[in-house]
C-alpha cells in the first residue's frame, strides 16, 4: 500500500489560505478518483476539492472551520501500489488518453534530444523533460506534435476532459503546472494565454448572425421596462442583513412540515414586508403622473416577478397581508406553476401594489430592480453568502444577505425607503418577531 498526500492547491490569485467548510469523507471512508472530498472557501469564493486518485482516507487535515494555508496537506489517502508516492509525483495520477491501454503498452515520447537504442529494435529511452513554464508561445515550446509523431498520453480526469472538449481545447497543447495530470487550472492558465487568438470556441458554436423580432410577451416586456425607465427617477437602496437566525428557523420548520411544502426565504421576507408597510404608505401605492395622483392602498397585493420561457411576468398575490408563511409558499408554488404554464388569470395578473423580484441562489451581491409601473416600490432580495463577522470580540459565521430596494424618486425619498429597510431588517434577523402579534 501507498500513501498519496493531496494538498490544497492555489485556488485564487493572492490566496494564501482557505477556511474548511464541509467535509464530505471521514477518516476509514473509501474515496473514488474525482470524488468531492471538502469544501473550501476563501474571500471570494467555495470551491470544491476533487480526489485525483481512488483509495482510503488515513487521515485529514483538521475540523469545519479551521483554516489551511495553501500547500500544505488536506486529504492522505492509502491507495493501492508498493511505494509511497514521491515528492516529484505527489498529487498527480496517470490515466491514459486510451482507458483501453494497459499501463505496460504505454511508451514515454520521444523528444527531440532523445535517442533511440543501439540497433534501433527496442523500445526508446525518455529523457526526463526539462521544467518549462506554462504554456509558452510556440517559438519557445517548439511546434506541436504532428500526427505521425509519437506523443506522451494525456492524463487528466474525465471532468477535465469534458471541459476541455466543451470549450474546444486540444489538451495534447496544454502543459500541466505540476507533474504529468492536466487540471482545471491549466484549461484556465491555456485560455488566459491564448485570450484573443480564437482558441477555446469549440467550431459548432460559432453561427451568423440572425435577426429575432421581439413580439408577444417579449415586446411586452420591453414596452413596459422602456416606459418605467423612461417615466420613473429610479434610485436604489442597500443593506447588509444577518439572516443566520432566521435561515436556522426555517431549516426547523422544514424539518417538520410534514405535508406543507417547503419553504424559501421568500415567504418570510414577504411577512415582514407585510408587517411593515402599514408605517409607510407611500411605499404601497400606485402613482397616476398624468392625474398626479398617488393612491396609498389599504391592502397589501404583491406583485412576485417569475421567470417563464416566454420572458418575466409578474402574477399577484392578492391580499398578501392576511397569509401565513405556509399559505404564502402555497400561493408562491400555485402562482408560479400557472406562470410557466402561462394559465395565469387576468385577476391574478392586475392589481399589484408592490412588487419582490428575486432570483434565488442565482442572486448576485446586489441588484437594481426596474419598478413595475405605476407601482413605486419593488424589493430585491439576493443571494445568501456566509462569512465571518465581529460580534463583540469574537469572530463568528453568519449568513449574510443584502436586500435591494428601488423606488420612484418623485414620490419616496432616500430617507424614507432607507428607513423601511430598517424596518424589515428587525423582523428578519430577529424571526420570531415574525410570528407575534
């Protein structure tokens, strides 16, 4: 048996360590080649860490939550040989181009200063290449192999492979940084060098030109969001907002639903939105520019913009203020079943008063919604990210979401949708509030 030490690779420029934030093996588990073993996250991003090899894991580097700095060992896996890797293979395996070939029928290349054996019979002798940097024009790496020549197999996993087909890469012109396997970082290392040169666009992709006439709901669409940017001062607010209570609340109250569905973040946000509009009217109207009229209502009909394949429509959910969580992902689920089916009522498409749009866990940092005239509000709520925060002295996680708010300037202030904000900001991270009377 052998030992393969996996080490956490550079994942991102200026990186110099990433925090644990799942495992998915334990010690004793058995590990399968490109099986997700951690997940990792740095300032920028999580990423996933992949097993270049099959084995057993002996041992692992420390708890969720603990920081690794980059280089230094994550995963040791026991995987089947005589000898333990060597410092100059460790983290690389082999997998030949052909899955058919028998390690014993493959042959190193031959490169330009090799020679073949006295009596030319035998089989060549490699010499070890030189280190070279990645990705060298070709003057510098020389020509590349021609079909007559012998070539080196290919060796990278059957994910890479597929990226590399995707993108239209021939991996025999890619060089790895580290070893003989090809990875990820090398497909991304290839396409920054060659950026602008046409390589990386597989040939089935690249079609002419073609005109699309923009009618039906797509034309609707557009006249719509022409005329609220045309007639509507638009500004937008944003706020950071601690969702980790509440994320835990709704984690319990899915765990016993029983047979009501699941929920989202939507339908809480929806409450709180509910539970705070009476304080600022102004906020749940409807504006005439022609009459010069804006008129406050007294109920509560929120608009929920949902993507289709005809385009965005925006169904209502009538009476907002006199559901539940449970009976709003009832109506949410409802409304955007019909959307799609394009079943919606004309009742159920009128009437609104102010609109959510989200797009869920596509959501970015933050967004700028288009106000769904002759509404003058809409809230955006975005993606949910987890970092580190001061509570205190102490440095602890929390789950963090911004939430987007843009409204018609002619007739709410800065002040007033800032102060909204705040507003449903205290019921979200403080949840329970969400349930008083």
């Amino acid at each position: 048996m052998a030992r393969f030490t996996f080490r956490l690779p550079d994942i991102g420029e200026g990186i110099a360590e990433a925090e644990i934030v799942a495992w998915h093996v334990k010690i004793g588990d058995r590990v399968e080649e490109d099986q997700n073993l951690a997940d990792m996250m740095t300032d920028k991003a999580t990423v996933e860490m992949e097993s270049p090899v099959a084995g057993t894991v002996v041992e692992l580097a420390g708890e969720v939550g603990d920081q690794i700095p980059i280089g230094s060992a994550l995963v040791v896996i026991e995987t089947e040989g005589e000898e333990a890797v060597s410092p100059a293979t460790e983290g690389t395996v082999l997998e030949a181009e052909n899955p058919g070939v028998e390690e014993s029928q493959i042959l190193p290349a031959r490169g330009e200063g090799d020679q073949p054996q006295a009596g030319g019979g035998g089989a060549p002798q490699a010499t070890p290449p030189a280190e070279a940097p990645l990705h060298h024009p070709p003057a510098a790496d020389g020509p590349p192999p021609q079909s007559g020549e012998e070539r080196t197999p290919i060796l990278a996993s059957p994910a890479v492979r597929a990226r590399a087909r995707d993108l239209g890469i021939d991996l025999s012109q890619v060089r790895p940084a580290e070893g003989e396997r090809l990875r990820h970082a090398d497909l991304d290392a290839y396409l920054r060098y060659n950026a602008g040169q046409g390589y990386g666009a597989p040939a089935d992709r690249v079609r002419d030109d073609e005109q699309v006439r923009v009618i039906g709901m797509r034309r609707r669409i557009a006249e719509n969001m022409a005329a609220a940017k045309r007639h509507i001062p638009h500004f937008t607010y944003v706020d950071e907002i601690d969702v980790t209570a509440l994320e835990a609340m709704r984690a319990d109250l899915n765990a016993h639903r029983g047979d009501r569905p699941k929920l989202t973040m939507l339908p809480f946000l929806i409450v709180a939105i509910c539970r705070t509009l009476p304080d600022f009217p102004m906020l749940n109207a409807r504006y005439d520019d022609e009459a010069g009229v804006v008129t406050r209502s007294g109920r509560i009909h929120l608009g929920m913009a949902t993507q289709t394949e005809a385009g965005l429509t925006v169904p209502v959910i009538r009476d907002a203020q006199d559901k539940n969580v449970w009976q709003l992902a009832t109506e949410i689920t409802r409304l955007a079943e019909a959307a799609r089916a394009q079943k919606l009522t004309p009742q159920e498409l009128g009437g609104g008063t102010i609109t959510v749009t989200s797009l869920g866990p596509l959501g970015g940092i933050a967004t700028t919604p288009v106000i769904n005239r002759p509404e003058v509000a809409i809230i955006g709520p975005n993606k949910i990210v987890e970092r580190p925060v001061f509570r205190g002295d102490e440095i602890v996680r929390a789950k963090l979401m911004n939430l987007s708010i843009s409204c018609d300037h002619r007739v709410v202030d800065g002040w007033d949708a800032a102060s909204y904000v705040q507003a449903v900001r205290k019921y979200l991270e403080t949840p329970v509030l969400l349930f008083a009377d």
